[in-house]
C-alpha cells in the first residue's frame, strides 16, 4: 500500500490530557458514528443511555472463515492469507517507525490495517481505534468519521482496495481529524 505525501492540513496538538478530556466529552458522538457507518440504527440518545449504563460487553471466541471486502461497484477483493498477516503486521509496525508524524503514524495505520484486514471482524472499527489510541498518546484528538460523510469514506476505501493507494483515504482522514480537533 502506498500513498502521495503532499501538504496535508496541519493538526493542532491538543496535549494529553486535553485530548483525552475532549475524549470523553465526544465519546458517544464517536461511538455512534462508527456504528452508523455499519448500518446500526440505534440513535444518539440510546447509544448514550448505552454508554452511561455500561450494557455492551463481548463474550467467546470468534473464527474467521475467509471472505473478502465487496466495493461499491459490486467488486469483491479476497482477503490476505491469514497465515501471512502476522508477517505482514509486524512489517506495518517497522515501516511506521519510519514516519516522523505521529498524525502520519496512526492515519497510515488505520489504512494500512483496513487494507490488510487483520482482525477477524471489525476492521474499519478496530484500525479507528488504534488509530485513535495513537493519536491521543501524543495529544491529538481521536480518529471521528461522520457517518455524513459515509459515502465520501466509501469512496476512498474502493481506491484502497481496488488500487491498493491510500491517497485520497488518507486525504479525508486528515480532513475528518481537522475538523474534529476544532
């Protein structure tokens, strides 16, 4: 996966502890957009009564069966061979190393392991939250992508997988992280 490094909008770097204060202030807003863009229904009120009453846990083991990413288009991109992702994980940990921006650092992984699907399920949700959790342990807002702009999103995730460039994916991540660090 690859991508054109070009001025991007600057993030402004809140510090750790605002990052983290303006965290829990957006929680239910970035829980129910990223459950939204799933074709969840639940509504911001109940999400929030969901969140405040602590009635969501996980439970048992999950085993994945193969599958692949279908487009917008109708097209369908096979997964990676699972027992190829171990390597390929600890590949994206070293080439990450490389960038100095750790706005770059996390953006790139959450393409990066949305390309490569990682985790047996949820992996647009899993990477946001890496992502995020990067982002917050250098000071910057966590990773929101409105669910206003799913078919934007949409778009730049058919060019990643299609074309396998995080171009125009990286491009709106910047742009949803600019907007939600105001």
């Amino acid at each position: 996966m690859s991508w054109e490094h070009h001025e991007r909008p600057h993030i402004v770097e809140l510090g750790t502890e605002r990052a983290l204060f303006r965290l829990t202030k957006q929680l239910p807003d970035l829980v129910w957009n990223a459950v939204a863009l799933e074709g969840n229904t639940f509504t911001l009120p109940e999400v929030r009564t969901l969140l405040d009453a602590g009635l969501f846990r996980g439970e048992g083991d999950a085993e994945g069966d193969g599958g692949g990413v279908r487009l917008m288009d109708g097209g369908f991109i096979p997964f990676d061979p699972a027992d190829e992702l171990g390597e390929a994980h600890a590949d994206l940990l070293v080439s990450l190393q490389g960038l100095e921006n750790p706005v770059e650092q996390a953006l790139a992984y959450f393409c990066s392991a949305t390309r490569s699907q990682f985790y047996f399920d949820g992996n647009k949700r899993t990477a946001r939250l890496v992502a995020s959790g990067l982002l917050l342990s250098h000071g910057y807002s966590a990773l929101n992508i409105p669910h206003a702009r799913q078919l934007e999103f949409n778009l730049a995730l058919d060019e990643l997988f299609r074309a396998d460039d995080a171009t125009a994916l990286m491009d709106f991540l910047y742009d949803c992280l600019e907007e939600s660090s105001q």
